[in-house]
C-alpha cells in the first residue's frame, strides 16, 4: 500500500515482457535480472547494500533561482559543515520519523540515517541482501523521500549536484557475492584470506568502469559532481579504507569481505547502477583481470581520468563491447540514443 495516499492506493512493481513472452530488453529491470542469471550459472549469489545520499531543500519553484536549505526546527537554515551531527539531523525529526513509518509500512529496509557534509545533505543506508530486492527498495525510497518531504512543504532531491558550493551526492554500492549453496563468501579463501577472484573483482572494475560511467552518471548535471577535493571519485583507483578512491573496500571480517563501488549518483536508475557495477565485477572475474595496487594517499591528488561529461562517457561507452554483451546490445544502443538526445537538448 502507498501509505501517504488520503485513498487507499496499491503500487506494484513488475516486470515487461515482450509479446513472446520474453522478458523485455529495454526494461531495467530485465537487464539486472540478465546479470544475476550470469551469477546464477555460477553457483553465485550478489548480496549488495546501497547508500543513497540526497538533500533536503527549500521549494523552488522557480529554475532560475538557487536551491537553499529548508528552515528547520530552530527557525534557522544551516550554515556550516556538521557531519554525522545528530543534532543537524534532529533539525528535520518530523519528517525523518515520518519517513521512517513509510519505509515500515513498505517493507523497506533501510537501516541508519546520518547527516552527511552538505548543507541538509542526508545519506539513508540499506541492509545488505539480494540485488534485485535491493534495487526494487531503493526506486520505492526515493519516491517514497520524495512524497515524505512535499508532506512537510520542502523538496527532497537526488540530483548529482544541485547546489554549486555544496558536495555532490552518491548511490554508494556495497558488492558481495556468496555461494548459493552454502552462503560462504566467495571473495575469502578458507583461511580468511583475499580468494584470486577478490582480485578479479576489482580489476574488472577498473576495467570497465570508464564506459560504465555513463550509467552511474546519467544526466548532464552527473558530471558535475566528479570535481577534486568534493568527496567525489575522479580516477580509477582502487584501495583499502580509502574513501578518496572511487573503489573502496571497507575493513570486515572474511565474511563480510566486499567492494564498495563510490561512483554512482543517486540520479542514476538503480537498476542500471547495481547491473553494470556487478557485471564490471563479472566480467573481471571470467577474464581474470589484475587490480592495480592499492592506493594509499590522496586519490583527489591524482589526474582526473573518468569522463567529465555525458558525451565523452556515451563515446567510451560506444568501445566497450564486453559490457554491451553482458547488458545487451539492444538495450545499450537504446540508452545511448536516448543520452545523446538529451546531451543535445541541453546543449
């Protein structure tokens, strides 16, 4: 049920098939359930964990105008970075509890809310479970965020970059994969150690990450966002606990062992951001691809290598033909096309 409807009101989410019966190429939805087929045949399972990062702001109905924090409890607008502050969160209590009732009665399961570094910036963290259930959670959250602040007279937005001196905004995915028998990580040896195709993971990665980002960053205002010294990836490096790189893997025991992909905004499709990390990752594996060492000082510091626009990206895009395999050429040419029509309206 749509909790915030005043009449009673279902959504339902479903897939598209063609009239053969087939799942339909161009859905989204058809293409991430394409990349965990591949995973199946394996004997593998991806368990992944969004983090989706927006900011809350004052209406604007006026596309002229700036975007500006909303007021909050106090009666003021926020003027400083305050990361991780309970009390910036506490700011907007109605409607983070408001919105955490909405999420219940949807059988969302989202876990902590934090104030990230931008002005009303907030980040909502995921439980870490299947590919498909989480992608399906994290469309419903962001209408559902959506709907939450218009309650509360404010907007919620999931723009890369809405504000010009302000951080952009990630869909941070976290990547495990498992044995479908017995829920053993397969990215640790037995003896707790990095299995070979950890390795693999990474590398693929990096790999096909550049094509890739055409995906993670779907709008012109996405690249925007990839600008040194903002918390944004600008390179392929790859490291531990390091979150200047834009692969990222976090300290865990054996089990929990996993990749933290950084690159994705929240405006990308989740669909399309959770398929093309993990066919990344996949297609390393079977080509069995190297990583680069791990980074350990400041990637920001480091050239900028990822495409800093939506036409460079399609354009690399275009010359990965191992990625237009594994998502479908049909589906890959149809995006593009779409892209590159609103490159153009833009421009």
């Amino acid at each position: 049920l749509v909790p915030w409807a005043d009449d009673p009101t279902a959504q339902i989410i479903h897939d598209c098939y063609t009239r053969e019966g087939e799942l339909h190429p161009l859905a989204t939805r058809s293409v991430l359930k394409r990349v965990i087929g591949l995973y199946e045949a394996e004997g593998w399972k991806p368990v992944v964990a969004p983090e989706v990062e927006f900011y809350l702001v004052q209406k604007n109905i006026d596309p002229d105008n700036e975007l500006v924090p909303p007021i909050g409890r106090s009666g003021r607008r926020e003027a400083g970075r305050q990361s991780y502050s309970i009390d910036a969160v506490n700011e907007f209590e109605p409607i983070v509890e408001e919105m955490y009732d909405f999420c219940e009665a949807q059988q969302l399961e989202v876990d902590t809310l934090i104030h990230e570094s931008g002005l009303a910036q907030m980040e909502i963290n995921f439980l870490h479970g299947d590919a498909l259930n989480l992608a399906d959670q994290a469309f419903v959250f962001k209408r559902t965020m959506r709907e939450t602040a218009l309650r509360h007279g404010i907007y919620a937005t999931f723009m890369a970059k809405p504000m010009e001196h302000e951080p952009g905004s990630a869909l941070h995915i976290h990547q495990s994969l498992v044995d479908a028998e017995s829920g053993q990580n397969i990215f640790s040896n037995e003896d707790g150690s990095e299995h070979e195709r950890f390795r693999h993971f990474i590398g693929g990665l990096q790999r096909y990450t550049p094509g890739a980002i055409a995906f993670f960053a779907p709008s012109v205002n996405s690249y925007r966002r990839f600008t040194p010294d903002i918390a944004a990836p600008v390179n392929l490096h790859w490291g531990y606990e390091n979150r200047t790189t834009g692969i990222r893997v976090p300290d865990s025991n054996p089990q929990a062992r996993r990749v933290q992909n950084r690159f994705p905004g929240p405006d990308a499709n989740p669909y399309l951001a959770i398929s093309v990390s993990l066919a990344s990752g996949y297609v390393g594996m079977k080509q069995e691809l190297e990583h680069s060492a791990p980074h350990e000082g400041d990637a920001f510091q480091e050239p900028i290598t990822v495409a800093r626009s939506l036409e460079q990206a399609l354009r690399l895009l275009e010359e990965d033909n191992d990625i237009k395999e594994v998502l479908g050429a049909p589906f890959v040419k149809a995006y593009s096309a779409v892209k590159y029509e609103e490159f153009e309206a833009f421009n």
